[in-house]
C-alpha cells in the first residue's frame, strides 16, 4: 500500500495506473476507522481493480470548533488497519494541501439541507459538498462508497453529483453495527464506559419506534419515540424525524409505497451520535 500526502503525487501515479485501463473505487474518511469503514474498502476492492481511501479532518463542515479539536485522529492505526483490508493507496493531505486559499464555494441543496443535520449544524453540507467534489476531482474514481449511516450527507452528495455532473458511481452501503446494535461510529471511542453500555439503547428504540409506527401515525411516534428517550436522563435528543427517505422531508401521513426513515441526533456523555433506521420501505 502506498500513502501519498500530495496531490501531485497521488495524481501522478493514478495516471499511469488510468493509462493501464485500471478502474478506481474511492472511500473517503476522516480517519479514526472502525469495521464501518473496512466494510467499504473491501466492497470496493471486490468491484474495482483499485481502492484508494482518503484520510482527511475537513475543518470546514464543523460548525463546532470544539468538535473539530476533540475528533479522533489515528492515522498510523488507520493505515495498518488499511493494509490489512486490502486497500492499495492512502491519500493523506494536510489541510492547506486541499486549502491553499480560503474556500469560496457556495452550493444551495435547497430543502435537502434545511432539515436534521442542515438545520443544526448551519455550514455543515457545504463543508461537505466542497471537500467531496475536490476529491472527485483529484481521485477521478469510477465508483464512490458510502456508508447510510450519514443518509443526509448521502443524499447530499447525490445531488451535488448532479448539479456538478461527476461522472462518478455513487455506491451506498448498508450500516454496520456493533452486535450489541449501536451503529458503529468514530465518535464511538469518544464514549466513557457508562455511556457506552446505555448507547445500545439508541437502535433499540429505533426498532420499538418502527413497531409502534404500525399503529400510530408519524407525529405519534415521533411522540413516542422521543419520550423513550427524554425518560433516560443520560440522553439529550437533538432530534428524532420521521421523513420522506428521498425528499428528506417530514411527513404527516403514511402513504402506500412512500419510503419513510427515522432519523435521530442525541447527545450521550457529551457526544453526539446520529442513526436512522427505515421505517418504510
């Protein structure tokens, strides 16, 4: 595996590898990687002849410098984790390596971005959209794999791939869980171990929510789901939504052959986790 940490370099060497009709699957991260993130690598390295994976903290989409400063970075445990998953090229840029200029780009995603995560975290999507399309442009992948535990940001992306016509493959890729159900995260390391044994929690009232959803309206268990977690002092909820899972907008009512996601953000020990869970599909 070989780690490249300049755009020239990584640009270079993928050309040759274009030029010997190579095809690139592309996983983009912030690092701190968990089996999440592996699972990614080895469905791309199953559907392409290279895997490149990007490991970069992109300052811009947090609208929390706090956050920013606490993310775990674990580059060296990254990379071994990396060559042990078969992954061929690590791109690892320092952030005026990708920011030699203040970025100017704005993107207007509409009513995409002004809901859940837009709606929190004002700045986020565009931080999001800017550093994603410039890794597009540097990596040139055939395909790009994402995990649907971030299903905002997917959609995001998505259309930001339409608006900018990238010829590129957006692949989604299901959740992965600890077997205890909590959706495995970066952030996850973050939590003491008090939080950590009541984080389970959070997918298991997802799962009860989606039950009740069978005999209560959207907004009832909304309700519902949200009283779960307010009666559990450790949980702050940011959120709970129930939303169209292609418009991402609320919805009032169930429709027949209407995709419906729940959606949460909650603060648990300080750290903010967000899951989903389909409720329709």
């Amino acid at each position: 595996m070989i780690v490249f940490n300049k755009i020239a370099d990584l640009r270079s060497y993928l050309q040759q590898q274009t030029e010997d009709n190579k095809t690139t699957g592309f996983v983009p991260t912030m690092g701190a990687l968990h089996e999440g993130h592996l699972s990614l690598v080895r469905r791309a390295k199953a559907e392409n002849d290279l895997v490149v994976v990007s490991i970069f903290v992109n300052p811009i989409q947090f609208n929390n410098q706090d956050d920013l400063l606490k993310y775990p970075r674990t580059l060296d445990q990254d990379v071994a984790m990396l060559t042990s998953a078969g992954c061929d090229i690590v791109f690892a840029p320092e952030v005026n390596e990708m920011y030699p200029d203040k970025p100017k780009e704005h993107y207007d995603f509409g009513n995409l971005e002004t809901v859940m995560e837009g709606h929190f975290r004002p700045g986020h999507f565009n931080g999001v959209a800017v550093v994603v399309k410039r890794l597009f442009e540097i990596v040139e992948p055939e395909r790009a794999y994402f995990g649907e535990k971030d299903f905002q940001q997917l959609a995001i992306i998505r259309r930001m791939v339409e608006m900018e016509n990238i010829q590129v493959q957006l692949v989604p890729c299901s959740i992965v869980r600890e077997p205890d159900g909590l959706a495995m995260s970066s952030r996850n390391m973050r939590l003491d171990p008090k939080s950590r044994s009541l984080a389970p929690k959070i997918f298991a009232i997802l799962l009860e929510g989606k039950k009740m959803s069978q005999q209560l309206s959207p907004k009832a268990t909304e309700d519902w789901v949200l009283s779960q977690f307010e009666s559990i002092t450790e949980f702050t909820p940011e959120y709970f939504t129930i939303s169209d899972a292609v418009t991402l907008q609320p919805i009032k009512q169930w429709e027949e052959g209407r995709s419906a996601i729940a959606c949460i953000a909650i603060y648990l020990g300080g750290v903010r986790l967000i899951d989903n869970l389909m409720y329709r599909s």
